[in-house]
C-alpha cells in the first residue's frame, strides 16, 4: 500500500519553534531530496507519490518563511522502468528553479546508455544505490556503480551522491580503498557522500574521519542523520567548506521517527507509548536539524559557518544564483 504525507502537527510546530526558528538561516538548500511515482515499478512499493510541487509544498511546510533550493535525486528502487524515470526525473527538475537533480545508474547500464542519457536530459549528477547490487549488504562500491559509468561522471563532470554499503560504512576498508583510488584517478567527479558517509552511528567515522579529510574531490550531506557525534566529527574536523545541509524528503526525512543507535547497530524507530514521559514524534528530518543544533554548538560554529552549512556551501558546490530560489509564503 502507498503510504500517506504525514501532516505537520501541533508537536512539530513546538519543536520548529522552541528549539530550530532561531538556528534555521534564512536560505535553506536541500541537497538531498528525492522524487518517485510508482507508475514506474511493476512491483508493490512502500514510495510515496512525490513529484516537485509536491515536494516544495511540504518543504515550504516544515521549514516556515524560508527560501528553499534543492538538489533533486532519483528513488533507487529495483525492477523501475528505467527509461521512463529518467524523463520524469528531468520533466520534474525542469520546474525547480535551480534546475539541479541527479538520475538513477545500475550496474546494468552501458556507458554509452549512460552518456546518452546525461546528452538528452543534462542531469547534473548520477544516483546509485547498493539494492542494485547482488549482494546489497556487502557489496563494494564498484559492485553498484562500475568504473566505465564513472568515467561517463568524469567525462560530463558529474558528482556522484553514494550511500555506502557494508556493514561498518566507511570504516570498511575496502570502502575506503575504493574511495581512495576513484577520488585520485577521477579528478573531474565530486562525490558526496550521503548522510554523514553513512554514519547513522557515528562509531564509523570516529578515526576514519582522518583518513576522509586528505581525500581530493569529496563533500557530505548530514540528511536523516540523527548522532549528534556524527555532526561534530564532521564540524571539528572536516573542512566546513564540503559539507551540506540535506534532509531525505520526503519519504524518510518527513515521516515522524528518529534514526537510533545502540552498540555498532542504528535502525528508524518510530517510538512507543511509555507513562513517563511524552510520547510525541517528530520529524526524521527535525530530529537530525536538533543533532546538527547540537553539534555547531558543541563544535562552536559562527552564525556564518550555520549559513554556509544550509546554503553558501551549495551555491559554491552547485554554481547557482542566489536568486535561483522558491520563495516561500
């Protein structure tokens, strides 16, 4: 069944008010949003409908008296009429005003598919996913995103947004090792990489965040995370300059839960009924603006850092105007 928007309600308006009106700067780009319509899988599908206006509507919801920009991506999900999605992707990031988005690439893809499709429609950036691996857990970079279609990326001076795969993320050496010899060969693709590097638990990031920083052509976006940790290890020790604001709307970013941790494990929880204390969920996407709160002030970020974080890193990543924007009412 496809689920329903879940509306913004009285809890959330407390939440945006007391604890995120005077931290959210005034411009906000989202540089990891994601749009869908389930036309374009044969199969059931946990999606929701979301197509651009429906995306700037509920963003224009949850962040009240912004401006918002945004760097659209594609839903990775199997057995999708590929072709298809790629014209609905481009149909749909024409009517964003920034005109940015990136498509979804499988390991199936030719390069010469993939070079003809980046011609036709000029995405700004490719979007693979580990699902379309054999082995989604443990498969390797290359296993879902093969080296000719990062050179099709390197050719077109395309960034690439990766969601790492097996079990310890970017603590996995083989993680790192891929990313060492792609970020050195490949000098015109920037990657960004998803959430933190993944770093739900920020156990994964504790040393590898050293290794990260030397690394050439590499940017993050903190969407969905919720490990106040991982916020700091980025803010402490990164170059503030690579890392941009991102919430994963709508689908995990605007549903009410939080991304939890416990040991070296992290799972989306959607809390319980307790007699202790309240029970209210928020959003996944207000749950990770409070962890991000949380770190600038532990790492003792200026109101200029903030503003770069939310949107001058973008503009400086992505090249557009400040005027490329959806204003808000």
């Amino acid at each position: 069944m496809i689920p329903e928007y879940e509306s913004v309600n009285d809890f959330d308006r407390e939440i945006w008010y007391e604890e995120l009106e005077e931290f959210v700067p005034a411009k906000v780009f989202d540089a990891h949003v994601h749009l869908w319509d389930n036309i374009f899988c044969p199969s059931d599908t946990t999606w929701m409908n979301t197509d651009f206006s429906r995306l700037d509507a509920f963003s224009k919801e949850i962040f009240p008296g912004r401006e918002l920009g945004y760097f659209i991506l594609g839903t990775p999900t199997p057995g999708l009429d590929i072709d298809g999605y790629h014209k609905f992707m481009a149909d749909e990031i024409a009517k964003s005003p920034c005109r940015l988005g990136s498509t979804i690439v499988t390991p199936q893809m030719t390069a010469e598919y993939l070079d003809d499709i980046i011609r036709k429609y000029h995405f700004s950036g490719l979007k693979p996913y580990r699902l379309f691996a054999e082995d989604p857990v443990n498969c390797r970079i290359r296993d879902y995103l093969p080296e000719c279609l990062i050179e099709v990326a390197d050719e077109n001076q395309l960034c690439i947004t990766l969601h790492m795969s097996r079990v310890d993320g970017i603590g996995d050496p083989e993680n790192l090792a891929d990313l060492e010899y792609f970020t050195s060969k490949y000098e015109n693709v920037r990657w960004i990489l998803a959430h933190c590097a993944r770093a739900f638990n920020s156990y994964t990031l504790e040393n590898n965040i050293f290794k990260l920083k030397d690394l050439p052509h590499l940017y993050y976006d903190l969407s969905a995370v919720c490990d106040v940790r991982s916020h700091y290890l980025l803010f402490r020790h990164e170059d503030l300059s690579r890392i941009m604001f991102g919430t994963d709307n709508v689908d995990a970013g605007g549903v009410h839960a939080k991304y939890i941790t416990w040991g070296k494990g992290w799972q989306y929880f959607k809390g319980m009924d307790v007699p202790h204390c309240r029970k209210d969920a928020t959003f996944v996407c207000y749950e990770s603006l409070r962890s991000i709160k949380q770190a600038a002030d532990m790492a003792g970020l200026t109101h200029d850092d903030v503003e770069d974080v939310f949107f001058n890193n973008a503009k400086c990543f992505f090249g557009f105007a400040a005027n490329d924007f959806c204003s808000t009412t």
